[in-house]
C-alpha cells in the first residue's frame, strides 16, 4: 500500500536538466556479442560536512543497480584521475575520464535539509562531450534507493529507448517455512517479503500488468484453487469452477487472465475475468493443455500440450481457436514464457536427462540452449524490458532462483533464503507512487 512517505517523495521529484542523447553510445539489447560499457561513478559530493556516507552510499547503489544489468563494466574508483569533491558540474574535464577508459560519467551532489534529501545527478557521454541525462530528485532521506533507481532506469531510457527493469519486481515460491508459500522481491533479489500463509503448496505465482493483483494456485482447499489477491487494498477472490485450477497467466494490457481448468474431463485452458469467472476456452484437443503464457498484444498465447504424444510447446490463438506445434527437439518441453519483445519463446526441455532453459522464435526456428551442465533448470521469466531471464536451478544443490541474459551470459543467484526456491515470475515495469 502507498504510504505517506512514499507520497511525500513523489511530490518533491522534479526535472533538473532536459535529456541529451548520444549518438555514439547506445545499448543494443538484442544483440548477443553485446560488449560492455565502461562507466566512472566516483562517490557522490555532498553539500555539508557530516553527509559524505550517504553521498558515497547513493553512488554505490547506483554502481550495483547499472552493474545488475550487465550491459556495464565499472571502472575501480581507484583509477580516477580527479577527486570527486573538486568536480565542477558545468566544466567537466572529459579527459581526465577518456584517459582511463570511462565512456560514461555519472555525477552527483547531495543536499540534507533534516530528513529531506536533495539529489543532483547527472551522465555524461565523456568522448562526445556531452550530457546524456540530468536530473534533480527530492524526498526523504529513506527514498534515496528509490531516487537513484530512478535515475539509472533514466540512463537505460537514454541509451536503449527503454525503460529497463529498476521498477520490476519477482514473485516466487519458497519453502523457507516449512510450506511452499508466494514471496515477493525486488529485481535484484532485494527487499524479498512472504505474501501468502497458507500453511500448505502454494505454487504458479503471476502479477497483473499493472502489480496490483497476484494470481497463483494453492491446495489450501485439498484441490488446486486459484487465488486472486489485491496486492494494494487486501481482498479478492477464488476461482474453484472445477476439480483442478492451475497456471495462471495474465492478459497484458487487461484485467483478465487464463488457467487451466478441468471442466468436462479434460484440461483445457480458460480466458477467465480477473473475479475469476469464466469467459471461454481457448484450446480443444483431448490431451492436457497448461501453461499459457500471452504475447505482448494479448492475442495469442504459448502453452503446452501433450496432444501430440508427449508435452510439446504450442502457439494458440484466442480468437480462432488455432494451435500451431513450435518445439519437435526433445521429447519434454514445458514452462513457455513469451518475450516482451514478442519474439521469442523461453522455456524448459529435457534432453540427454537433464533439464535446460532454451529459447526458440515464436516461428518455431532460431533454438538456442542457454544453461548447460548445472542441474536442472527450469521456469523461466523473462524481465519486462527482454533483457534478462530468471529461473530456477538445482546446481547448488537445492533449488534457487537465479537470473542471466537473454543470451544465456551472466548467470547468478537471485536470492539467498531458507528452503528452496522455484517458479520465478518477473513482472512488468510498474511505477508507483
């Protein structure tokens, strides 16, 4: 729920200076040999005596959001050739940070007023010569997380044209409990929070578009039912139309969803109202159709089906009705997760008995394996800008929730929590107040 605090730093962000973009310098997220930019971020300047630790700090939280990314390569502050409390915001020495390699220079000035926080930052482009992006952000002391995630989502905004992954969040399963119960994190894996106290499974966790609802399955009730919880005020529903309700997945840009439903007999996938009624279904074969996952205009979805044999990943359309077979490598593909960007499909395949995340195009051609040798490595999610994937995966031993780019690089522990963790779902870019 928004609090005042919360509404108190929203009131105080203002434009500090307009956006100038550089041609030189940009991100290319769909390009796999993607080379890493070098960024300087020496610690901030603060404006009094006494405010140094909470200038270095908001620089440091900075460097470990951008890095996060892995689009950069941050410069050890050890190699600068200036000191930073000497640097004058309207005449920057652009060689002194070309010297050492710096493409990027981020700088910043706090101001303390009580427990209110001013903060001046800034990136420049250091062989152009130019800013890319200013800005000044007012608020309370505590916000200073929030207001240099802000920021560095305006320096991905600058480069690539998107807004990037500062303002996601990652809903999961953990064990830590005793019981599979529905947490929550930030992007990075921070802040994590347990959402549901069921006492018994909870599993299959998925976030409006918009974060205010959480859908996922629970056997609470001795049969798999669907919640549908209001993550802002409290309250919902519960969709029981039949004898099993599992994998629920959201209509982008709607307050609707689909889920798999064992109405008649068979398990077919349902569009259903976000109370949870049912508006219609989607697939018709005589085998088991689960896991939908929508496109990013709503319109068709991928799923999976063991019509064929043997669990394969589909592409339906809500329209029409139609399914088209996109996977025929392996024998067991399931968990389909839809690009953001449209194209592509992740998801988890058995082959030579282990189990891997690949992607394959939403035309069925282009396969790629991403993990290799590591356990078993499933439910994969992509993040809301394409850059990214979190899953889950068994090489430590137990199960924990782990992320790495599109391109399989990169990969690490998410989080580090009692128990297990499983079925990661990363939810779409919401700002809030």
């Amino acid at each position: 729920m928004m609090n005042s605090r919360n509404s108190f730093f929203i009131v105080f962000l203002t434009l500090f200076l307009p956006m100038v973009c550089s041609a030189e310098i940009n991100i290319n997220i769909s390009n796999p040999n993607m080379r890493k930019i070098p960024i300087a971020i020496p610690a901030f300047n603060a404006s009094a005596a006494g405010e140094d630790a909470i200038a270095k700090k908001g620089a440091d939280i900075l460097g470990s959001t951008l890095d996060f990314t892995g689009f950069f390569k941050l410069l050890d502050r050890v190699s600068f050739l200036e000191d930073p409390k000497n640097f004058n915001p309207g005449v920057v020495n652009y060689r002194n940070w070309t010297a050492i390699g710096a493409e990027i220079l981020v700088t910043g000035q706090t101001q303390m007023q009580g427990d209110t926080l001013q903060m001046d930052l800034r990136a420049y482009d250091t062989f152009k010569g130019n800013l890319l992006v200013g800005k000044r952000y007012k608020g309370h002391v505590n916000d200073l997380q929030k207001m240099v995630r802000r920021f560095a989502s305006e320096i991905i905004f600058a480069l690539t044209g998107n807004w990037g992954i500062f303002d996601s969040q990652i809903c999961f399963v953990s064990t830590g409990t005793g019981f599979k119960e529905i947490y929550m994190s930030d992007f990075d894996g921070g802040n994590p929070q347990q959402i549901t106290n069921h006492r018994s499974i909870s599993m299959t966790p998925a976030l409006s578009p918009d974060g205010n609802w959480i859908a996922y399955t629970s056997y609470m009730k001795s049969k798999p039912v669907i919640f549908i919880k209001n993550m802002v005020g409290g309250g919902g529903s519960i969709s029981s139309e039949s004898n099993m309700n599992i994998t629920p997945d959201w209509v982008p840009g709607k307050f609707m969803l689909a889920a798999t439903l064992s109405l008649g007999g068979s398990q077919e996938i349902y569009l259903l109202t976000g109370a949870g009624k049912i508006i219609k279904k989607i697939t018709n074969s005589p085998g088991i159709d689960v896991s939908p996952s929508f496109s990013p205009d709503g319109h068709r979805f991928a799923f999976v089906s063991d019509r064929a044999g043997s669990p394969q990943i589909y592409i339906g359309d809500t329209d029409s009705g139609r399914a088209d077979r996109i996977t025929f490598e392996g024998k067991y593909n399931t968990q389909p997760s839809w690009s953001p960007k449209g194209d592509k499909i992740a998801y988890s395949s058995i082959s030579g008995g282990q189990i891997n995340i690949c992607v394959i195009g939403v035309g069925g051609g282009g396969t790629a394996q991403l993990t290799y040798n590591s356990g078993r490595n499933e439910y994969p999610s992509w993040a809301p800008d394409g850059s990214m994937i979190a899953y889950a995966s068994s090489r430590e031993g137990s199960n924990r929730i782990y992320v790495m780019t599109a391109y399989g690089t990169d990969q690490r522990r998410l989080v580090s929590l009692p128990g297990e963790q499983t079925s990661p779902k990363w939810s779409a870019r919401v700002v809030r107040n």
